[in-house]
C-alpha cells in the first residue's frame, strides 16, 4: 500500500510552470518587486476582494511584520490553539501573549471569555481563523471597536473563503494569510496580508524591503521579506486551479463525512453556512468514553498502515518548551482538551477516494 500524508502540495503541470516562468529568463528579473510579484498581487487583491495586499516571503513575515507595522505596546489576546507562528509573531516584537480559550465546535477564540481578558496593557486581539472556521467576527469587531484595540487575524487556513459573501480578508484591520506549501493555496513558501489603511501598507512595504526608497534614500528601519518572482509564478499557476482544488477537498471531506458523521464519539468539524469553506483541513476530536478508544491509538493505527495523520495543533502554544512554564493551559481548558483529542486525517486535492475508505476503516476499528 502507498505511503500517505496528511498533505499533499498542489503543483501545476510542469509545462505551466515553465511557461510562466520564461520570461524571467528574458529579464533576469529573479525578485525585488518584479512583474509577476506585482501581477499576482494584483490578482489576489481582484480574486479575495480586498482593498490592498502586500505579499510576503512566508506567513510567519506578514504576521511578525504586521504587528510591528502596528508599532504596538503591552499585551495581545490570541489563543493557544494555533501553529507555533501566532504566538512565536506576538513574543517576537516584545509583545506579551494573553490567551483567550477556545469555542469548543468552531475552535476559534471563545468571544465569551475575551472581555475579561483586557486589561489597560491590552493593545490588540490576534485571534486565528482555525482549519477554515471563521471567527466570530461581528463579536470581535465589537469588542475592539468598545477599547479602542487592533484586530489582526491569522488567516492562514482561510484563503479563498468568503463571510456572509464578503471575503475574508476584509474582516479587522488586517488578515495574515500562508501560502506555504502544504496550505490550499501555495507559492511553494509565500505570505499576504490584507487590510484597508493604505498607511499600514507603507510601514510593510518599508518592513520587507529594509525601508529603501531609492537608490539613496533609506527612510525605515526594515528586514528582508519580500516575494520572489519563482514564488510569485508559481502562485499565479496555482491560483488558476484553486476552484478545482477546492472542489476536490470537497469531495474528500464528504467521504469522510458519509463514513465519520454520527459514529458516537466522534466530532467532526462544523459546517457554518455563512461561510464558504476552503476544506483545508479534516480534523476529528475523539471522546475516549464515546468512541471506546483515544486519538493516539487512532494515530497508530493509522500510522501502522503507513497513514500519516497529524496532532494539529497539539501540543498548545503556551505549553511549548521555549515559554519555559511561563502560561497555565489551565487556563484554557477546552483549548487543552481540544489538543489532546483532535486528529486531522488526511485531505488534498488528490486523495483517491478508496484510500478515504480505507482511512475512515482504519479509524472506526481503532475501537478496543
Ligand atoms: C501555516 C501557518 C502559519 C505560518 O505560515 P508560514 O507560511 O508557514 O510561515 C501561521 N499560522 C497558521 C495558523 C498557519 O497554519
């Protein structure tokens, strides 16, 4: 039987690539803003219908950027239920993480518990749009609109989706999106980020171009983290598939869900029909009493038969060795819970539909 992962990386045909790609030989144009950074700049800003986009080397850059573009003090709310990014952005500009816990169906910042969180330090909330559930919003947007702080989603799992017909770059003052490899939508490595305040775009242009803005004019402190034009063509090629993707997973998650739905125990990842879901990911929480068996045996069942599952997000962010003690996950108990009992079961484009049978077979006798 083939080795399966949790992921695949979407790639055009090769022939695409190359063709889209040739005229950097003609140019010998390889980054710094070239043409295919700025066409698919353009076609992001057009196909997620926001104001402006700055792309980025990664979506680590565009959330670390982001903040610091923010010029912030003090404390940010966000949650522990993410990748290593989210927190690692915030520790990173000298910000401290406060963390919200999390709902338990759409796994996104509990908005029940952010109000008792603000303190007179707390000068944004980084909450994270998790495996394409979308946050709550309006209650965010209210909340931060009543103290008067900086709402800059992750995104990163939500690339392509729309809220209530809106797209789900337009929500706070900004959104980091990823185009890493394993993500619905690549550029091999690649980051945006979406927001209104043309004035924040210039504080990123400044911040991923070492604040140059001429040959001798040198006007901001900034890093290195722009897009090359390999990245670039290579997201310009894929974006031209992303709706075939998309409905690809489609029909993925529905297979899992003909065998996984209603099997006790088990809960599968909420369908909010306010949003347009991008089908990124296929996570499962296993109640051991329910089911009669844990993630982690699931894990190795699935792993004794070469099937690749993966713990995301566990362990939480604020339990990592790095923080060395310094949060309670106590404090977030669903978020804990959560962690310990989810497993995301494979989902690409790709994924023959026989081995989502074989997958849901292995999961369902798992069972002790
Ligand atoms: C992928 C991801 C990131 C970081 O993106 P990179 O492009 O890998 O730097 C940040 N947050 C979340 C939730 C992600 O899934």
């Amino acid at each position: 039987m083939n080795k399966i992962l949790v992921t695949r990386s979407s790639m055009p045909e090769l022939d695409e690539y190359i063709n889209e790609i040739k005229e950097i030989w003609d140019t010998h144009w390889m980054t710094n803003m070239g043409p295919k950074h700025m066409q698919l700049q353009e076609a992001l800003r057009s196909f997620m219908g926001v104001e402006n986009v700055e792309l980025f080397t990664n979506g680590h850059m565009a959330i670390e950027l982001t903040l610091q573009a923010m010029n912030l003090r003090g404390e940010v709310i966000t949650t522990p239920f993410t990748f290593a990014s989210t927190t690692h952005a915030i520790v990173r500009n000298g910000l401290e993480p406060v963390f919200c816990d999390i709902d338990p169906v759409t796994f996104t910042m509990d908005t029940g518990k952010l109000e008792g969180l603000i303190t007179e330090r707390t000068c944004a909330i980084l909450p994270v749009h998790v495996y394409g559930n979308v946050c709550n919003i309006e209650e965010i947007d209210g909340i931060a609109r009543k103290y008067g702080l900086r709402v800059i989603y992750d995104a990163c799992h939500t690339f392509g989706e729309t809220y209530k017909g809106t797209g789900v770059g337009c929500f706070g003052d900004a959104s980091c999106f990823s185009f890493h490899a394993t993500k619905v939508f690549n550029t091999i490595e690649g980051g945006a980020v979406s927001f209104h305040d043309k004035r924040l775009g210039d504080a990123l242009y400044d911040l991923k171009n070492f604040g140059i803005h001429g040959p001798e004019e040198v006007s901001a402190v900034g890093a290195n983290a722009k897009m090359n034009e390999f990245c670039a063509a290579m997201g310009l090629c894929n974006l031209r598939h992303l709706q075939d993707e998309i409905s690809k997973r489609k029909a993925v998650a529905e297979r899992y869900r003909s065998h996984l739905a209603g099997v006790e125990g088990l809960q599968l990842n909420v369908v909010q029909p306010e949003v347009t879901s991008n089908y990124a990911y296929f996570p499962v929480v296993f109640n051991e009493q329910l089911f009669g068996s844990d993630r982690d045996h699931a894990y190795d069942a699935l792993a004794e038969h070469d099937i690749h599952a993966r713990k995301y997000f566990y362990p939480l962010t604020s339990t990592y060795s790095a923080f060395h003690g310094k949060y309670n996950a106590l404090e977030t108990p669903v978020a804990l819970q959560v962690s310990k009992r989810v497993l995301t079961l494979p989902m690409y484009a790709d994924l023959a539909l026989e081995d989502v049978d074989r997958i849901c077979e292995i999961v369902l006798s798992s069972r002790k």
